[in-house]
C-alpha cells in the first residue's frame, strides 16, 4: 500500500514537474518574441522626439490611406505566436477562458504601447489598423492555444518530445526554429550566416571614445575589415553553401532520439532551406526569380550535405556537437576572409529599399547572430556525456 502511494507521488511529481519545464519554456519563449515584435516596431529608434501623441489620438485617428496586403498580412500574423505562447505559459495558473482573455489584453496593450512609442519616431507611423490588426493576431494565436490545451495537443507533444528528443534539445529546436527566418537575410553565398566582418568595416572609429587599450584592437579589426579581399572561388563557394546547411542538419540530428526521427529531421531541415531559398529570391527580385537562389556549384554542396548528413545520422549527440563546432569555424572562416560578391551588393540594395525592410533588421541581426549563438551553445554541450 505505502509503495503503490509513493509510486503514484513520485509519478504525480514527475508529471507536474515536466509541465512546468514546458511552461518555463514557454515564458522564456513569449519574453523572447515580445522583445522581437518590439525591436521591430521601433527600429532603427533614431529621431526621437517629444511630440508624440497620446492614446486617445492614435486609437480615434482617421484609417490610414494607403495600405498593402503585406502590411495587412504581417501585422495580423506577427502577434499572433506570442498570444499562442502566453496562453501555454499560463494554462496552469488559469482556466482555459481565462488565459486567452489574458493573453488577448496582453497582446492589444504590447501593440497599443508600441503604437503610441512610433509617434515619438519621425520615421514610423503610428496606426489604429496596426493596433486592431496585432489585436486579433493575438486573439488568433490565443485562441488556437486554448484548443490545443483543450484537445490535448500540448500534451501529447510533451510526451512525443521525451520519446524522440534527446534530454536537454529544447534549446536545439529553439535555434533551428530561428534558422529559417536567419537565411532570409542576404548573404555573399545562400544560407552563408555570419558574415560580419562588412558590417564592423561600416563604424566610423574615430568616433568611438573608448581607452586607448580597446581602441587600438578594434582599429585594427576595422581595417582588417575595411581591406579588399578576393572573392571566394566556385569550389569555396560550393563548400561554404553545403556547411551552412549542414550546421542546422547536424543540429536537428543532435536533437532527434533514433535514426528515423534523425532522418525527419534532416528531411525538415533540407526542406526548409529550399522553401526558405525559394521566398528570399522571390521576395528580392520578384515571383519570377524564385529559383535564381539555385547555382550551378549548388549540386556540390547538396553532394557534401547528403554525405555528411547520412553519416552523422547515427553519431552520439556529443559528437554531432563537436561537429556542428568544427563546420561552424570553417564557415565563419571562410565567409569572414573572402570579399563580397555582386550577388550580396545586388541583394542587399533590393532588401534595403523593398519589401525586406519592413522585417526592420531583425532578420538582419539574426543572419549575423544564429551561427555564433550555435557555435556558442554547441561548444558547451560537446563535451556532457549525457
């Protein structure tokens, strides 16, 4: 009798405990996309006035004019994950009514708050439509939420996440969550994260005031930076294109418990990319260029990916870690060495005046961060045993 009630304490505790890792994650998660949809809203935050307007005015002030579809498309759908994720976040604390109510007010305030913080930026225009529309983004998100919690979705992806994740891969589908959104940003080669070494030869120095023992290093970095370097060659190319899909195939490998679920994850990963090459070509240059992302060196990288990939498929996790650092390096290396193509020129002039720039930089940081937030992370894991 005392055994069959420890056991029914212990497996209580074990389950209440594995919910609430999954609703720390997905506290962490909405923190995370709130902080987003405000960088967003507020980039490139220079110009700051004080005039701006009150609340009233912006929530009775005439519809805007002028409009577009992609407006219309990108305010609704962009609030509508972080009323998904506050509304998981607080299904322990609150009945199902309740936290899509919370989460629908929480939403409608974030957007009305940044609306009201445009007003102060000369080059932002605060909107009502841009409120009502994050509003029922939100209330979207919330309300799917609440029926995934009903229908017990939420559940069964926790237990479908102890079955064939390996212990500790939230982070790991976190990262590979962000990489689509990464690769949009243009890059000397497709999908080649991380190449930051134009964006430090753009700071003026002379204007830093920093000691003269941080100046000199980061002097030296810009004209480093700043130098003309030689494009990469075609079997360059070829090899950083294949690394930098391989990074996020090695990663998904890591993450997946089984070879099958393994090769899943490499087919979402491979699968990705194409879709993500295919929206970034047709969002720069238009529907009729969707496949100008594809070059003719790419049925190497594809042969280095496939290789590798099938190889790595039944590696230990720590290994697949130590790989993911070892490809990483070499990308960055290469990526960070080499000087910038016509095709990164072309990309970035078209991003920066179309419709790429309504993402306000986040892409673009991401594009810069995602591989150095993965070496960071898999360079901490490569060496747990577990």
């Amino acid at each position: 009798m005392c055994l069959v009630a420890k056991s029914s304490m212990s497996k209580s505790t074990l389950t209440t405990v594995r919910q609430t890792q999954t609703q720390s994650m997905a506290v962490v998660l909405a923190w995370a996309f709130a902080a987003l949809i405000a960088y967003a809203s507020l980039y490139p935050f220079v110009g700051w006035s004080g005039a701006g307007l009150n609340l009233a005015e912006i929530i009775t002030s005439p519809w805007p004019t002028y409009w577009t579809w992609f407006d219309v498309s990108t305010n609704a759908v962009g609030y509508a994950p972080l009323g998904f994720l506050i509304v998981v976040a607080a299904r322990r604390t609150r009945s199902r009514t309740s936290a899509l109510l919370l989460s629908f007010l929480l939403c409608s305030c974030l957007s009305l708050a940044l609306e009201w913080g445009q007003s102060y930026l000369p080059r932002r225009i605060p909107s009502n439509v841009d409120w009502a529309l994050n509003s029922l983004g939100g209330l979207v998100g919330s309300a799917v939420a609440a029926l995934a919690v009903q229908a017990e979705w939420i559940a069964r992806w926790d237990r479908w996440r102890r079955t064939w994740l390996a212990s500790g891969a939230k982070l790991d589908i976190v990262l590979l969550a962000v990489w689509p959104v990464a690769a949009l940003y243009p890059s000397s080669v497709p999908f080649g994260l991380g190449h930051v070494r134009v964006r430090f030869g753009l700071v003026n120095v002379d204007e830093w005031q920093a000691p003269a023992w941080l100046f000199e290093p980061m002097a030296a970095i810009h004209a480093w930076s700043s130098a003309d370097l030689v494009a990469m060659t075609g079997l360059q190319e070829s090899l950083v294109m294949g690394m930098s899909v391989l990074a996020p195939s090695l990663l998904a490998c890591a993450a997946g418990r089984g070879a099958h679920v393994r090769l899943w994850g490499l087919f979402t990963v491979w699968l990705t990319a194409a879709t993500v090459g295919i929206v970034s070509a047709a969002l720069t240059y238009g529907p009729g260029h969707a496949l100008d992302w594809w070059r003719p060196n790419m049925w190497l990288a594809l042969m280095l990916v496939l290789g590798v990939s099938w190889f790595a498929r039944r590696l230990a996790r720590v290994v697949l870690m130590r790989l993911v650092v070892v490809v990483l390096i070499i990308t960055l290396w290469l990526l960070n060495t080499s000087g910038s193509s016509a095709y990164l020129d072309q990309s970035l002039q078209i991003w920066e005046a179309g419709q790429f720039i309504r993402f306000h930089g986040a892409s673009q940081w991401l594009g810069w961060l995602w591989p150095f937030a993965v070496l960071s992370y898999a360079s901490m894991r490569m060496f747990r045993k577990t």
